[in-house]
C-alpha cells in the first residue's frame, strides 16, 4: 500500500457498507470477515468490540434497531498511509431521511482490509 492508496480506500469503504448493508446473520458474518482483519476492532460512543462476532452483533443490533434503513457515504474518502476517514448516514427507506449521520476513521492493514474503525456520531435521533 502507498502513502496515498485511493483505490485501496474505495474499496475498503466499499466492503464497510457493504457489511453494514448486508441483510441476513449469515451474509453479515461473511461480509464482515470480507471487511475486517481477524483481529479487527469497531468503536464508536455507543459500541467497543473486536472481532469478527463482535462487529457482527453491532451490526445486526443495528438493524433491528432500525429495519431496512441503509447506511450510505457522504462526501469523499480521505486518506493517507494505512489510514481514511468518511462521512456516512443511515437513511429511512420509507421517506429518504437521515437521522443517524457520521464519520469514520478506519486503519487498514497489508491486506488491505480494515483493522480499526474509529466512528464519530454528529447526528443522532433525540427520542
């Protein structure tokens, strides 16, 4: 990976949602091992895991949390060496509003998959 791998960051961001999209226990699980190194780790105000199990579990609760809303990217990927961050918001399937919005600062590793993810809420619902 170079200073400045773009191509390495879309597609480590691309695999990212695709975890977080991903409907189904199962598709989870294997999106996440797409995604994740073995050892990889999620955190954010509301969550501290590592894992491949722990990232799963943060992801279903999320759904179930909020059924068939789909989390997107806003804006551009920004990085440098092993590291990128972006924007995201978590969008209602009924109505295209977005009341969870974010971002991310994610490490990658040789691989190119993802070996920490360090998440930022900026908009979070009130009730």
């Amino acid at each position: 990976m170079t200073a400045h791998d773009t191509a390495a960051y879309q597609t480590a961001v691309a695999r990212y949602f695709e975890a977080w999209n991903v409907q189904g226990t199962e598709n989870t699980d294997k999106a996440v091992a797409a995604a994740w190194t073995e050892d990889g780790s999620y955190t954010d105000p509301l969550a501290d895991v590592s894992g491949h199990e722990g990232i799963a579990t943060v992801i279903n609760a999320a759904h179930e949390q909020f059924p068939g809303y789909r989390f997107r990217q806003t804006g551009t990927i920004d990085g440098h060496h092993h590291i990128a961050r972006f924007g995201w918001e978590l969008v209602s399937p009924t109505d295209g509003s977005a009341p969870v919005a974010g971002f991310d600062v994610i490490t990658l590793a040789d691989d190119g998959r993802i070996h920490t993810v360090h998440g930022f809420l900026d908009r979070v619902p009130t009730d």
